[in-house]
C-alpha cells in the first residue's frame, strides 16, 4: 500500500518562524528532500510579501521545484489573487484554507464562510478554465476542522457541511486539518467517515495534522485506518507551536516515515537519506529547534526487513 | 470504557536514573497520584540495593501504598527472592521480566529462557499459597518482544511460545513490553491477537510501550483496538531513554491520559490534578527533563465535554 507524504515545511515550517530561509537554503532542501524519495512538497505561500516576508520567494521555488522530475509542487493560496500567481508560476497543487470556526475565519482571513466559497468557486473556474491535461489540482484545506482555540468545539455536521459545499464550489478534494491540536483517534475515525460519506472517498484523501499534544501519529494512524492515503508533515516538525514553547506544531516527516514503513507502507523514501536533510535546515536557520525521535533514537536494527 | 493506567514512574523512571529520590518525596509523588485517581503505581523493584540502591526503599514505598484506598500497589521482582520480599512487604502485584530475546535475557538477568522459567513456576507456587482472598496478581513481564537491540527481529513464534510457557509455569497474565521502542502499531495489533489467541484475552490484558521512536500513542491505539485495558506509562516520561538523548523512554502518563479521556475512554484520573504532580518530581530532582506535550500545550478549551 501506497502513502504519499506531502512536506509542508517550506511553507508552514518556515512561515510561522520570523527568519527568513535563504532562497538558495529553501532550493538545497528541496532538491534533497525530493531526492530521499519525497514526492510532493508544499513549497510557498502566495500571500503578500508585506504579509509573510518569508514567503516572498515562492514563484520562483515552484519555478525550481518544477524542474525536479517526479515532483509535485504544492503551493498555499490565500485568495483568487494567490491562485492567479500560483497558476502563472506553474503550481501543481493549489490549496486555499477555509477555516472550518467562522470566528477564526474572520479573524484570519478577514472573510465570512460566504465569501471564502465565493472566492473558491472562483478560483476552481481559474483553474478548469486550464486544459484537461495541464490542469492544477485544487484542494481546499478545512482548517479548525477538529476544534478552534477561539470558539472550542467545532460541530461535526459544520465540518461536513462546509466540505460539501467546498466540492460545490468547484474543489476537486478537501482536506481536513487539526490546526490547533485539538484531534484524537477516535474524532479522526468519526469525521473522516462522516465526510467521505457525504463527499465521496476520493474527495477526502489527506490529513493536516499537528502533535500539538504528542497525539499526531496517533491521528495518523486513525486515518489510515479510515482509507487516508496523503499526509502532510514538516521535516523535524519544524516552525513549533508559539503558545507551546517545546511542543512541535506539525507532525515531524522523519518520525512519519518510519512509523509507516516499520508497519509496511510504501512512501518511496529513503528514510536515512531524509534524516540527513536535517542538517540543511539547521546549517540554515542555526539554533532553531527541530524535533522528532527517530533521529535522536536511530533505525531499529530489523529496520531493513520490516520496510521491505 | 474503562482502562488502568499503571503507574511505573517510581520503579521504571526512577532505575534509570543516578540519582536517589528520597523517601518522602517518593511517598508525595505515590499519595499525589493517587489522590487524582491513578489507581495502581509500581512503586519499586526489589531488587538487591547494592545493584540498584534507588530501589533501596521499596518495602517502605509498598507499606505506604498499602495504606492509600483504592490503590494497588505493584512492584518488579527479578526472582524468587525479589518475590518473598515483595509478598512479606505486602505488595498486591507482582510482575517478573522475562526477556523474549534470550541473548538479552542472558545479558541482563544472566538467566537462560529455561531457568526463567523454573523461577517463575517457583514464584507462582509461592503466590498461590496465600488464601485465595489475599493473593497477589502475579504477571510476567514480555520484555524485547517487539525486538532487541542486540538480536534486531525477535520472532513472534518466540513470543507467543514464552507466553504459553509463562501462563503454563502459573503465571496469571503477561504483559507485552516494548523495552527498545522497536513496536509500531501493525506489530501491535498482530502480536496481541495472537498471544490473545494463543492464551485467552483475560491472559493478556496489558501493554508496556515506550516512545523511544515517537510511536508511543499510536501503539497505545493499536493495543486498545485489540482489546488491551490496561497501560503502563510513566510521569513526564521520566527515565529518558540512556541511548538517545532528548528522547523518552516510557509513554507519558499526561499525554496518555490525554488521549483516552479525549476519546472518551474513563480513566478516572483528573488530568489537571496529574499535570500538577510533576511539581513533585521536579522539586525532588531539580534539573530532570521531563517530557510530555499535553503539559506545555495545556488542555483544549472543549476538553471538559469531550471526557464527559
């Protein structure tokens, strides 16, 4: 069985850390990463520069990233004016955050849930107006989807609810993302069900989950259990948690992959070769804290014979 | 659903480190925990003090907990001589380590499979002639049996033969324990069925994992999908893990009892009341990391309703 890992480091890794990663650092990365066997990276973010100055050189990362055979460059759009420049730059993936909390929604994007499926619905005719072939793969990302640090609990029937009316808009796929932490097992089982009940299997393929609360593999394995094929993850869980010093926000790639291969999945990743690219990121950004055990512990001996 | 957590932090964290924690703060940790409703701590080991003279106060810490309602008392015997000492202290529980792989059975108990074996028929006779209203729980601890850090695979066929063996010698239950962090969750799940299979589901009821590689959580799932009820995790991980630094060694008793509350599993532990202890342990062993996320991250504002 086949799990698709899609790094999200370059985008929610270095955007939520105030430094900003040289472009050249960002491309040693990338290609490292895409050569230990990564097969889909989120590399930027379309937002204004003046908004996330670390994310100022996007277009020409999916430039770089596109020339990487075997990649798939993902891309973060805030809004129609995002996806126009995602397009223009030859994104793969584009994928727009509708927050699933309507008081996070206002609060972070400035927008009701009305407006965010207006402008999905515009962006999905951008991107169909492509030919068949050429087309770029939209995803909207339901943020809070699993409860809201604002509003707390985040009604299940909301979460379906707005994933129906994203793929009404013109989505090709939704996913659902634990932004604050706040997933367990067992409301990963319920949602997901829920969801591709009412949406198709094939419209929910991937989770974005954090480990806010050490849950995050736990998360994982709930999805896989419920047919989840893609997960995002950032290389040492890299950007943290800002109310949680010590704490990773996303759920750290390297621990990921081994997880999923000790138990016989297929990633088409070299996990020795990943845990090297550790070193790309901290040479680059010296003394920001990476986490993730497997690199601390190493490969179990009978590694080999289990991920075989 | 209700599910034991098994306190091990006292016995398992405490081995593992230098230093001596005095008595009295032993004895504040055990009362603190208990007092929020953790309802069995491994208070020691009895081992000979001039190997590990942390467990030095062992039959003391058994008295103590024998005086708490409510609480079982366990301790570590690592043979028939730890087993006298712990039944004349009191202890309620007795658990023997039996190590699956038997290069390190040799290693660190310098005892073949065989001579295990005898010594835990020779305990369970001992057990066994206390009044039936008064005898104590007697396990046997699988240790290596997800893998060793010196043979690498440990055959599951070997696992489930020493389990046999184990319950055939008088034992009332094994416990499988993931002493090098080698377990993810596919092994679990197989691993339990067949033990289970082999020897009844009331002979196999509990899991000792660890978080060595991250996997900590999600074997704790695994476990529970396949019938497990009860789980041993330490206090802020205490202990670490002497290969890898940075890294815990046991689960994390807060994040675990995170977890299940968060399902909606009943523990009947009060988290705020848990997170609170780790005071205790860091007063009495200033400058000991303690792990755990759910402590730095803090409880999500719909925790009360979701552990309802």
């Amino acid at each position: 069985m086949n799990i698709l890992i899609s790094e999200v480091g370059p985008r929610d890794g270095l955007q939520s850390i105030e430094r900003i990663m040289p472009l050249e650092a960002k491309k040693a990365w990338i290609a490292a990463e895409a050569a230990a066997g990564v097969r889909e990276i989120e590399v930027g973010s379309f937002v204004p520069a003046s908004v996330l100055p670390q994310m100022a050189d996007t277009a020409e990362l999916v430039a770089f990233g596109n020339t990487i055979a075997g990649l798939t460059v993902a891309v973060l759009v805030p809004n129609l004016k995002g996806a126009e420049r995602a397009l223009a730059a030859g994104a793969r993936k584009l994928s727009i955050p509708l927050s699933v909390s309507e008081t996070h929604s206002l609060k972070n994007l400035r927008r009701s849930h009305d407006q965010v499926i207006d402008e999905i619905a515009r962006v999905a005719t951008m991107v169909a107006a492509a030919p068949a072939g050429e087309r770029a793969h939209f995803e909207v990302g339901l943020s809070t989807a699993f409860g809201c640090t604002i509003e707390g609990t985040v009604p299940e029937d909301k979460v379906v609810d707005l994933a129906e009316r994203a793929i009404a808009a013109g989505a090709a796929e939704v996913c659902l993302s634990d932004t604050t932490g706040y997933a367990d097992p067992a409301k990963v089982r319920r949602l997901v069900r829920r969801v591709k009940a009412a949406i198709g299997d094939d419209r929910l393929t991937s989770l974005h989950l954090h480990n806010t609360r050490g849950l995050g593999l736990a998360n994982v394995l709930a999805g896989l259990d419920e047919g989840i094929t893609t997960l995002d993850a950032s290389l040492g869980g890299l950007g943290g948690c800002p109310w949680a010093p010590g704490a990773s926000g996303n759920i750290v790639t390297e621990d990921l992959v081994f997880m999923l291969q000790a138990m016989g999945y297929q990633t088409g990743i070299d996990l020795e070769a990943l845990m090297k690219v550790r070193a790309i990121v901290s040479d680059a950004l010296p003394g920001e804290p990476l986490y993730g055990f497997t690199p601390d512990a190493g490969l179990p001996l009978d590694f080999e014979s289990r991920a075989a």
